[in-house]
C-alpha cells in the first residue's frame, strides 16, 4: 500500500507517527541519492512556488531549504523581516496574507515566539515548514539529526542519546525528543539544573547533571549550545566554568571506555560547548549532519507538496 504523510503543514515533531517519520527517511534516502549525482536536480516541485520567511537569524537551514527547493526545481522567494515592512508595523498575518496573494503554495517560516507556525497555520491555506519556533520546536533539525543516527550506527531503535547543555532555551532539544522517542531510542539530558526545565522528566526522559556520567551511558552525545541570545539572567558564573564542567573535549572523550558518536547543531561555539578537536574528530557527524538536512528537507517539501 502507499505510504502517505499524515500532516498538512510540518509545524512540529509532537504531531507526527512513527510511520510518517520513517517515511520522511525512507524518501530522504532517494533523495540523497539524486543530490550525490552529478546532475542534482529533479522536477519533483516543478510549478511549486515556496516563500522562505525568516524572522530571526539563520546560517545552516536557511540555505539548507533553499538548496532543497533549488534542487526540487521549485520557484523560490526569500523575506527576510528586518529588510521588510515587518520593520513598519505590518502584522504577521498581514505579511504573509500578501506574500500569497502572489500564489504561494509553501511557507517555510522561522520566527522568534514559539507557537508562531500554529497560529499561522489557523489563518492561511498553504502548507507551513517550521524552521524552529522560539523555544518550542524545530522539526526539520530533529528529522536529520535522528536520520544522521541512522545512518552512523544502523538504526535509532534502541540507542542511548544525550542532549547536552543548554536544554532550557533548545527548540532542537525539545523536537529531538520527540523524535527520538518516536523511534524507540533512549534520552537523557544533562547540564546545570539551571538550563534543565523542572518538568522535563515528565516527557519520560532520562536526567543527569554530572557530564561524564551521561557520556559513559550514550552511544551519542548532541552538545547543545549556549543560547545567550534567549537568557534574560545568569544561569551559570561564566563561560568559562560552564565549559570546565559541561565542555566536551578530547581529554573527557578519550577518557571513555567505549567510541560515541558526537553531534552539534551548530552554530558551534569553538571551546564553550565543545572544543576543535572534538568537533573535527573522527568522532564528529557535524558536517553529516548538515549534509543530511538538504535531503531530509527535499523529502518534507515533496511529501506535503504530494499530499496537497
Ligand atoms: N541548526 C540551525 O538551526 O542552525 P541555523 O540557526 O544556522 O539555521
């Protein structure tokens, strides 16, 4: 029987199944085929206009969806809020109600208020990506991050992963969660209580404060970084004490009895969360991880464009 994606929009990890995970997987498999060819391009999103409307910064899965429409043959158009009218006042509503009147078929949104896609996705008719929401989630990261589990140890079924550091103010903490659970994997979080929401336990996580327990017990480390740009007030004295005590580096990685796989999100801060040497180890799926993305957001778009 062919397998269909259960969702209209991608807005979170929470509302999907298993199946529509695996076949997210399943179709990034065919797709990162196609982008290892020498011609990369197939007509999958031909006719298909998609709007890529970031209200915050973004390096990786900005130009990651952008190169997965290119390579979809969509037509792309890219808002960027603080070049906009955003800047004078117009509504998010507003603002995106104008962008499709010129026959926009897709939203990819990025915004700083979590919440900001569902409440979106209640007001327009096309199909909305979240490209990470405030603090709340970030889907299309936990799908490559979970896919880049898979392809390094053969399955995400039955692993242990630790998500490490700041798990307070992480949209990708939160959608690696779910997703990982989804798939029957294991999770722990670790760092300063103080980064580490009260009620996390109650998503049937694993909680550890002291870092070289949880890197003896994963099978993966995803070091998480510091988002000073979302902390209000101090939740440790300083960097440098953070790195001392949460900072993984190749002292505390040689120090194991067993290899991990280490994975970051980036963007990477060099010596806070995690030293050069780690991240250009062979340890490091960082740049896999990136890789991934473009196939595993090809895959997102054609799945909702085929549903729609
Ligand atoms: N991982 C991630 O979301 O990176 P950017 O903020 O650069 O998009």
């Amino acid at each position: 029987m062919k397998k269909s994606f259960s969702q209209k929009h991608l807005l979170g990890i929470k509302d999907l199944s298993r199946d529509d995970i695996e076949l997210v997987f399943e179709t990034a498999d065919n797709f990162k085929t196609v982008i290892n060819r020498p011609i990369k391009k197939v007509p999958s999103l031909r006719d298909v206009t998609v709007a890529n409307i970031f209200f915050e910064n973004s390096t990786r899965t900005k130009i990651s969806f952008e190169l997965a429409q290119k390579r979809l043959s969509a037509d792309v158009v890219n808002f960027s809020a603080s070049a906009s009218s955003v800047s004078k006042g117009e509504t998010l509503i507003d603002t995106v109600k104008n962008i499709l009147s010129m026959k926009v078929d897709m939203v990819v949104m990025r915004h700083p208020s979590p919440g900001a896609c569902v409440f979106l996705s209640k007001h327009i008719d096309a199909s909305i990506i979240n490209a990470g929401d405030g603090t709340n989630e970030h889907p299309t990261q936990a799908l490559l991050d979970a896919y880049s589990i898979r392809e390094k140890l053969g399955s995400v079924k039955g692993k242990k992963v630790a998500i490490i550091g700041d798990i307070m103010h992480s949209r990708v903490a939160l959608s690696n969660i779910y997703c990982l659970q989804k798939l029957g994997a294991e999770v722990m979080v670790c760092g300063p209580t103080t980064l580490i929401p009260k009620h996390i336990g109650t998503l049937g996580v694993k909680v550890e404060s002291d870092l070289i327990k949880a890197l003896n017990w994963c099978d993966v480390a995803n070091m998480l970084r510091i988002q000073l740009e979302r902390q209000d007030i101090k939740y440790f004295p300083s960097l440098r004490e953070y790195s001392m005590l949460y900072g993984l580096n190749k002292e505390r990685l040689d120090s194991l009895k067993k290899d991990i796989v280490v994975m970051h999100p980036g963007p990477i801060n060099r010596g806070v969360e995690i030293t050069s040497d780690v991240a250009d180890s062979i340890h490091s799926i960082i740049l896999d991880q990136v890789e991934n993305g473009v196939a595993i957001r090809m895959a997102v778009m054609f799945l909702l464009a085929g549903r729609n």
